[in-house]
C-alpha cells in the first residue's frame, strides 16, 4: 500500500485528501458500479483512508455501494456518512434534525454500510425547526451506544458550531470551500480552529469546473445537477471560464493541471483542512492525490488567488432554493 500522508480531524487520524464518493450514486448523470468500486479500492490501496457518502445519495445506494467495496477492509476506512435530508430525490427537500429521526436514519445507514459503526457522523444540513443541542444531544447518544465514533456537522454556521460543540465535541466541519467559494474564511474558519475542528472541504474542484474539462453544459450529461446550478448558467459560464484560463496558465508554468493547482490551494489552507474531491475514475483519482506533492509559495497562492477574486465569481453556489438550507 502506498504511504498517504496523514493530518488530523480534531482528533480522528485520516488520509490528508479524502475521497468523496457522492457522484458514484448521485447528481453527475449515469455511473458504473463496478467501475466506481475499482475506484474505491484502488483509492485504499493507494492510502486514502476516508471515504465519504451520506444516506441522501441515490437514495441509500451510495452507502450500499461502500458497504460493498470495503468488505474484508474494514480496518483500512474512516466511514464518513450523513443524515438529514429526509426526501427521495424529485421531491421538495427536507430536512430533519429531530431526535427520533436522528436514531432512525443513523440504523438505517449502519444496515446499508454493512457495518457496526459509523466512524463520522454528520449532519447534512441544520434543521431550522430544531435545536441544535437536540440533534447534537441524540447523536452524543449515538456515540456512548457504540454506533459512531465521531460527531460532524456540514454547510453550519459559526453560532451553530459553537452550540453544537458546547453539547458534544464536534470532529469536523464539511462545507464547501475552494478557490472560487470562500464563504469560509471570514468567520467559520476560525470558530472551527478556536474549537479545534476540523475542515473538510467538499468540492474542492468547483464540482469539476476548476479542472478545465467543460467548456458548455452540453457536456454535461442530461441529468447532471451541473446543469441547473447559476455559475454553470449562460452567461455566467463565460465569464467563469476566464478564470479557469488563468489558473491554466499558472498550472503550466507549474507543469500541473489546473484542477492539481486548484486543489493544492485548498490543501494549502492549513493542516487541519482534508478535502474531499470526487471522482468516479482511477485515473483522476490518481491526479487528485498528486496535488498532495505540490508545494506552493506565498507568491504562488497569491497568484491563485488574484485569478479568482470572489467579486468576479459569476453566480452563486447554488440555486436560491437550495441555497436555504444554508445555515447562516
């Protein structure tokens, strides 16, 4: 096995770049199984530790479909898994963050995962309706019956950090942070770090944006979430795609691709910060895993910031619906 360099979610020893597995299932148009489980065990192999799904992926089959790669492998995985978003896809979104809800989801994802605990226990969105001392209070509950090691939270907001922790101490903060979504920095960044949390950014790529490979949304297979999203809308394309050349001329002077770059800055932001790209392909999983050797200097990240200044970003994240479920 290939030797990953290790960093730390609070105290949870990890890969220093996870593997999300969300598009294996979910969102980016038709996958193959057994082309997605090649992936996943050419990812241990090479020393990727975490894995991360959630029970909202294709339904239940995303957490299936780990279950069925880390079989006799157990002992090599941080299972990362989350709850909440309590609707089938098609339907109106919502989210629940209620005790009884929290026990029966947390059963279900241990069945689906074919496991007898969940190493990191997140919580996909907050639930406005509920406080956050009891969703946190019912999975602290979860951890003293054995049934998680790790609590998480992912898209809080810094006041819901700082409650949730005050309940039980939370691992890990999953949201999403790269180059061109930054939202993070100013305020939740440095509760997570005040409270020793650790940052796991989700896409990192700009959902594979930030790698160069699309250049319209016609590329985009028809049931792509990409094609719905505002910064993949006509008009905002364009002027994002100017960004992307830049970061490609920064990338060739490095002799790296601009996705490498672009995750070598995220990789940059500290060593409490492991992110998650996804990918459903060994040969990107590999050039994911290189960006661990890039070293960047102060000039170097200053540079990759100036291609992508937040005020020429075209569009939000998401679209204004999903962007609710956001706690503020």
């Amino acid at each position: 096995m290939t030797e990953t360099p290790t960093r730390y979610l609070g105290e949870l020893a990890v890969s220093a770049q996870g593997l999300g597995c969300m598009g294996m299932s979910h969102a980016y148009g038709a996958s193959d199984d057994e082309q997605s489980i090649a992936t996943l065990h050419h990812a241990l192999d090479l020393g990727v530790t975490l894995l991360d799904t959630s029970d909202f992926y294709g339904a239940g089959h995303n957490e299936e479909l780990i279950g069925r790669a880390i079989a006799g492998r157990r002992d090599e995985v941080v299972v990362a898994t989350k709850f909440g978003f309590a609707n089938r896809l098609g339907e109106p979104t919502r989210v629940r963050g209620d005790a009884a809800y929290v026990r029966q989801a947390c059963d279900a994802s241990l069945r689906r995962l074919g496991v007898d605990h969940i190493d990191l226990y997140y919580q996909h969105r907050v639930d406005p309706r509920v406080p956050i001392e009891e969703t946190v209070g019912a999975m602290a509950d979860l951890v003293r019956a054995g049934k998680v090691r790790h609590l998480g939270l992912s898209e809080a907001g810094a006041n819901t950090i700082r409650r949730a922790h005050a309940v039980h101490p939370i691992t890990a903060l999953q949201s999403e942070w790269s180059v061109w979504t930054r939202d993070l920095e100013p305020e939740i960044a440095p509760v997570c770090r005040e409270l020793g949390i650790g940052l796991v950014p989700f896409s990192p790529l700009g959902r594979g944006f930030l790698t160069g490979r699309y250049n319209s949304v016609a590329e985009l297979a028809e049931t792509d979430v990409r094609r719905s999203q505002p910064r993949f809308a006509d008009g905002n394309l364009e002027r994002n795609l100017a960004i992307v050349a830049k970061l490609n001329e920064l990338a060739a002077a490095k002799g790296v691709t601009a996705g490498q770059l672009a995750l070598a800055w995220v990789q940059h932001r500290g060593d409490d910060v492991v992110p998650i790209p996804g990918t459903r392909r060994r040969r990107y999983l590999e050039e994911n895993l290189a960006s661990l050797t890039i070293a960047l200097s102060a000039d170097d990240l200053a540079a990759i910031e100036a291609a992508a200044p937040p005020e020429q970003i075209a569009g939000t994240r998401y679209d204004a619906t999903s962007l609710t479920f956001v706690d503020g």
